[in-house]
C-alpha cells in the first residue's frame, strides 16, 4: 500500500507548485499508511514534509440532527407558532418528541421566544434566528467554530466533542521527480555476472541513522538487595569492611574465632579446601599491592608497616585452644598448626570481621563495621539452601 501511495503523492505534487495536505488529497488514508509512505520519499529527499497537529469539533448524533432539522428550541418555537391558539404543554412532547419537548422548552423561555399563558404555550415573537443551528453548521463545514466559548458551551451540552487529527504538509523536494524508481540496497552476485550494476540505482549508505539499541545489562535481584542494604549502613555511619578476600587461612575462618580443629564444620563435607597451595604462612602484615617500575620489572612485594605482633596473637589463639587463657578452661586438645594453615574458600565474612577486630587492637576506638559479600559453603541446594 506504502508503495502505491509513494507514486499518488508524487502524481498529485506534479499537478502543482504549491503544498498539499494529506487531509485533503488523501483523505481514507490512516495515519501509519501515510507517513510510512512520506518517510520514505522523505530520505531520498523526493518530498519534504511538516508534521500538524489541530484538535477539530465533531458533531454528535443529536447535534448531527440539530444542523438538518433545527435546534431544539427552534423545534418548540415552530410547534408554539403554528399553533395560534397557543398549545397545550402536554401536547407538545407528541408534536417535537420527547427530548426536544424537554430541552428545547426551557431554552425557548430563556431565548424570550414563547411565553406560558395558564397550561398554553404561546409564541412571543413572531421569528427568531436559531443560532445553535447556525454554530453546529459552521462547526459541521470548518471542523471548528471562531469562537471558543461557543466550542466550550457546545462541550458541555454534549453537542460536540473534540478528537486530535495529525494531518501533513507536503511539497517538492530538492530530488523530486515524478518517477519512484526503487534503489537496490544489496549489491549480488547476479547483478555483477550480468553487468547490471553499472546501471542499477544503489542505495546510499546513511551513516547518521540510529543503531539498533543495545540490550542493556541488569543487576541481580541478589545485588539490588545488597546495594540497598550497603546504602543503609553507609547512612547509618558504618564502615565497609573488604571483602575481596574469598580465600582465607583456617586460622582467620576458624580458630581465632574458637572453633575447634575437630568440628564438623571444618569437614570436607561442608568446607571446600584448597589443594594447591595446601598451606598458608603464618599470620603476618599484607603485602604492598604489587607496582611495575620503570624497566617494567615487578618489585618483590614488601609487607606494610604493622605495629601488630602476629606472632603473639598466634600463640595466645593457639594457647585458648589447648589450656585456656583469659578465664577459660580451653577446649584441651593439641593444636595442629597444619590444620590452622589449610587454605578455604571463606565459609562465612565473620572471618573479615575478626581480622578487622584483630587490626582495630592496635588502635582501640569506637567503630562501626559491617560487610555483606560472598561465601563458600558445600551444602545440596534446596528451600533453606541457595549454596
């Protein structure tokens, strides 16, 4: 259909200089049609076209009969006037209908038209001018009327009702000609067999046309969550504790938090262990992150200054496991230091949190920490179970 009505658009802008309106030289075409049609000689600049919108005034059924056979009141003003001896009121419902009798009589009165002499109707002029006939016509020819209060009365007697209409303006463009001649968008391998490219119109490329949008990305229910709740605690005044650290030495993950080498937790059943390296060293000062110098050779990470004695922490973790200290009696086994040294995917951030604890020792202060992140457990999914 676009493509028919790419030749009419172009046979109807030949027969003149001037612009054209697709409401009136194409009126049965719908909106989608049309300007399918104009885009497309639009982008090889065959027409160049203006887009106008305008709210037009279309008459209701009532009005529609109001503009053939007269107004209401002007319909019980000719009923009161043929009668000379005046009408009977409840006559006048038979004479005009019902609707007319009912609306038209009181706007009769008001307009001064007839008068009510005990249970007759009589007329009090001897014509009148129906302007509301008037006004619906004029609104039926020109789709509008130059008066507003007029379209505004008109609206709320329900006379009328306004509807948006998207009309064009078309005229000439720089490349018009009366010829719609198709332009080959691929160059194949028949045509340059045959020769028929030399000839063939070929589509030029437009490199100012939008791409198709890109499929953007989404976070995870899990991470909207997380950033929602990391957002509460930072206006709450906490600190996030770094949690980029997923494994961690048996020492961290368990026994500076007390749980003993023997508990079922720390079985390979529920823990996941890694098998290369199978140890860690000892509790000592994070290295530097690693730097580049200026030969391109990497420094040998160097430890961060640490006032922390690791190597008395270690020893009292590891005394509290086997006699006690501070009060308590111990859990009064041997503590293997291969066991602490075992490395493990984390099984919980408290890990951080009691290397944070251990790091805050060497400045007592009141702080307010918190960490949400990651953790590794060997557990069958299920209801309870995300693992």
């Amino acid at each position: 259909m676009a493509t028919d009505l790419t030749t009419q658009v172009l046979e109807a802008l030949s027969q003149t200089d001037e612009s054209i309106f697709s409401t009136n030289a194409f009126p049965s075409i719908d909106f989608i049609t049309m300007k399918s049609a104009l885009d497309r000689l639009g982008s090889r600049e065959f027409i160049v076209s203006r887009q106008i919108d305008r709210e037009e005034a279309v008459l209701t059924a009532e009005a529609e009969g109001m503009a053939a056979e007269g107004s209401h009141e002007a319909k019980v003003f000719e009923a009161v006037r043929q009668a000379v001896e005046g009408l009977k009121i409840t006559d006048l419902p038979a004479i005009v209908g019902k609707e007319s009798a009912k609306v038209g009589q009181g706007k009769a009165f008001k307009e001064g038209w007839i008068k009510k002499d005990k249970d007759l109707l009589k007329a009090a002029k001897d014509s009148i001018q129906d302007a509301s006939r008037e006004q619906l016509q004029t609104i039926q020819q020109t789709r509008t009327h130059p008066d507003p209060k007029i379209l505004q009365d008109l609206r709320k007697r329900k006379l009328i009702t306004m509807q948006k209409v998207i009309s064009f303006e078309i005229k000439k463009g720089p490349a018009y000609a009366r010829d719609f001649v198709k332009q080959e968008t691929d160059l194949t391998a028949e045509m340059l067999a045959s020769g028929a490219w030399k000839t063939a119109k070929l589509k030029p490329y437009n490199f100012k046309a939008m791409g198709a949008p890109a499929m953007s990305g989404a976070l995870h229910p899990l991470n909207k969550v997380r950033h929602e709740f990391r957002q509460i605690f930072f206006e709450m005044g906490f600190e996030e504790m770094p949690t980029n650290r997923y494994v961690e030495t048996g020492f961290w993950n368990f026994d500076a938090l007390f749980v003993p080498q023997q508990h079922p937790a720390r079985d390979l059943q529920d823990t996941f262990y890694i098998s290369d390296p199978l140890q860690a060293d000892k509790p000592r000062a994070d290295p530097l992150p690693t730097q580049k110098l200026a030969d391109g050779s990497t420094p040998n990470p160097q430890p961060q200054k640490d006032d922390q004695d690791y190597t008395s922490y270690w020893d009292s973790v590891k005394e509290v496991h086997e006699s006690g200290k501070y009060g308590s009696i111990g859990y009064r086994y041997p503590f293997r230091d291969s066991e602490s040294l075992k490395l493990v995917l984390r099984t919980h951030t408290t890990a951080v949190s009691t290397y944070m604890l251990h790091k805050l020792a060497s400045d007592p202060r009141p702080a307010r920490y918190f960490s949400i992140d990651r953790v590794f457990r060997n557990e069958t999914v299920d209801a309870t179970h995300l693992a």
